[in-house]
C-alpha cells in the first residue's frame, strides 16, 4: 500500500535520510495493530506521524481520537479516558462516554504518555492487555477494539528508573518505536517546508506573497530551531501576515532568528552585472530566488513594480548609511525625485 504521506491539515514533507526512514517505518507500520511509541521533541510534529499511520491503515474510516496526558488535570483524566456512569460521583448526573469508548474500531494517541500517573497506568496496562474497559462507577467491563499510538518528548526509561512510569507499559507500548529528528537534524528540509507554509499561509490568510529571497532562507537554515516544525509555520504565519513586502527579505524575519547574523549576510545572492538591463536583471533574481509563481487570480502589476521599486531604494539607503547623494548616485536618479520617492513611499529608517 503506497503511503499517501498526508495529514488532515498539513502535508508531511521531507527529503532528509531522517524523515525519510520515518516514512519508511509509518508506511510498514501503518495496517498493523502494534502498538507504536513516536518519540522526539516538542513541536516536531508526533500528532501528524500518528494521523499518517491513522489514515495509511485499515481503521482510517474510524475515529482519531487524540489526548493530551499533559494538558488534562490527573483527577479528570481518569473519566476523560475511561468515561463514567450516572451517579459515580458527585456532579454526575448522566452517563458519558469516555475517549477509549469513542476510538472503538478506530486509533487513539495519547500524547506526552509520560505524564500520565501511575494509577491509570495499570488501568491501561489492562486495556491493552484484555481489550477492555471499566467506567468509573460500573459494573462490568465493556469490550473495544483500539489501536493505541502513544508520544513523549521525555526519556521513557530514566522516568522507570526514577519510578515514574511502569516498566512492564513500556514494554507493552514500545512494540513500534519511531524517532523524529529535529528540525535541526533536517537542513534539508528547511526550504521545502519554507515553501510549504508560505503557500499555506497565503491562502488561509488571504495573502500574496510571491517568495521569499535567498539570503533570508540561509538564515532560517541555519537557526537552531529549539521549537521545531511548530516554531517555524509561527514564524511564517507572522511574516506572510506582516510583510508590506511581495518578496520576504532578512528584514521580514523575527529578531529572535537573526540573532548575531551579520548584516552584510543580508546582501541579495545575486548581483547586478555591467550593462546588464534593469528586465535582465529582474529575471535572474526570479531564477534564483524561492519563487511561487503567479498566482491564479493574477497580479497587480504597477503594486508589484512599486514594492520592488522600493526594497531598491531601501537597499541603496542602507549600503550608503543613509547619505541620500550618495544613494541616488547608485539608483542613477536625481538627490530631489530619490527624495520625492521616499516621500511618496513613507521609508523612514
């Protein structure tokens, strides 16, 4: 069975020998009923490897259901889970059904697993190892038929060594063990997931962002990256959002990524030749740069011209440290129209 390599919302994308031995373990993986352990830090994306082995196998037309161990108060979790009967407690005044009971047929994730405590540990040590549930408050044990896929951020074995998740549950949930490398681990694919988000973001977000320039893609390659994939779709979801720019630049990034970055490190790859027209130029920058493509709807052509106008005149002020002779010189225009220009283009340093 081909892996379709998909989620519900975001596509899995990546080219890096890491994520790719990744995909190679979900698409084994995926239609079997093993029990599987995604582990890897914050924000490299468990949730998506799960739905992939979700909708890659035969259960895909049965629920998902996701819970976070971590984001659930240990004195709720117990009834989140298992579910509970009229009159169990004080304020149940109906009978609910919990999440295992909804998985039925289906997959449930239960992510950050090492945070959850020891009592309902054992309870699902059982679920697993007889098919079945109890809700709190009942009277006989209700069978289902769940396949379970467990994350962690944390290191599952040191918790057993300090006495904090059950050595014979790891056992049980390490069948299919997945490691996600971070997103520093994978330079690669730091580019396609560039392209990815920006496409995604200008559509969700109404936007049209045409690129996004060389120079500003070396620098998101090589920032650490401590939030992962979920750190860089935040930043570019800001930028798209932001930019008064039709192509992002170095400015457009956060402060946080440009760091200590140098700012001849902001300098365009490419550079203008000798005689070389202003249209000849234009396509040699479209051909290096991460470009798009026109969109559908189309452009607006004068907008366009204008904000390229502008980012030149921008970067003929900033390599003159703002002498305004000296950056006309460079733009080969007169010191008052380069001052009527930054009038009309409201550029202030």
């Amino acid at each position: 069975m081909a892996i379709k390599l998909q989620t519900d919302f975001y596509h899995l994308i990546g080219k890096s020998d890491g994520i790719l031995q990744v995909f190679d373990l979900v698409e084994r993986a995926a239609d079997s009923d093993s029990t599987v352990i995604l582990t890897g830090e914050s924000g490299t994306g468990k949730e998506l490897i799960a739905r992939a082995l979700h909708h890659n196998s035969r259960r895909a037309k049965k629920g998902f259901i996701p819970v976070n161990c971590g984001a659930i108060p240990n004195e709720l979790l117990e009834t989140e889970l298992f579910g509970h009967e009229k009159g169990a407690f004080t304020g149940a005044t109906q009978m609910r059904i919990g999440r295992m009971e909804l998985a039925d047929n289906g997959t449930l994730f239960l992510d950050e697993i090492g945070d959850m405590p020891l009592t309902l540990q054992i309870k699902l040590l059982r679920v697993l190892a007889e098919s079945e549930i109890d809700r709190v408050g009942g009277s006989k044990p209700i069978k289902i038929n769940i396949r379970v896929i467990t994350a962690t951020h944390s290191n599952l074995e040191e918790s057993i060594a300090d006495g904090k998740f059950r050595e014979d549950l790891f056992y049980r949930l390490n069948v299919i063990p997945i490691a996600i490398p971070p997103l520093r681990e994978r330079k690669s694919d730091i580019p396609l997931l560039i392209h990815h988000y920006l496409k995604h973001f200008n559509q969700q977000k109404g936007k049209s962002i045409a690129g996004i320039s060389d120079a500003a893609v070396e620098i998101l390659c090589n920032y650490q990256w401590p939030g992962n994939i979920r750190e860089l779709a935040n930043f570019m979801e800001r930028m798209v959002v932001l930019s008064p720019n039709k192509t992002l630049s170095p400015r457009d990034l956060p402060e946080k990524v440009l760091g200590d970055v140098p700012r001849e490190t902001w300098e365009p790859l490419v550079q203008s030749e000798p005689d070389e027209t202003p249209a000849e130029f234009i396509r040699k920058s479209r051909n290096h740069a991460y470009y798009i493509g026109m969109p559908e709807e189309g452009i607006n052509l004068k907008q366009m011209v204008e904000e390229f106008e502008k980012e030149l005149i921008i970067e003929a002020l900033e390599k003159t440290n703002g002498v305004k002779n000296q950056a006309a010189t460079l733009l080969g225009l007169n010191r008052t129209t380069l001052v009527e220009k930054i009038k009309k283009m409201n550029i202030q340093r």
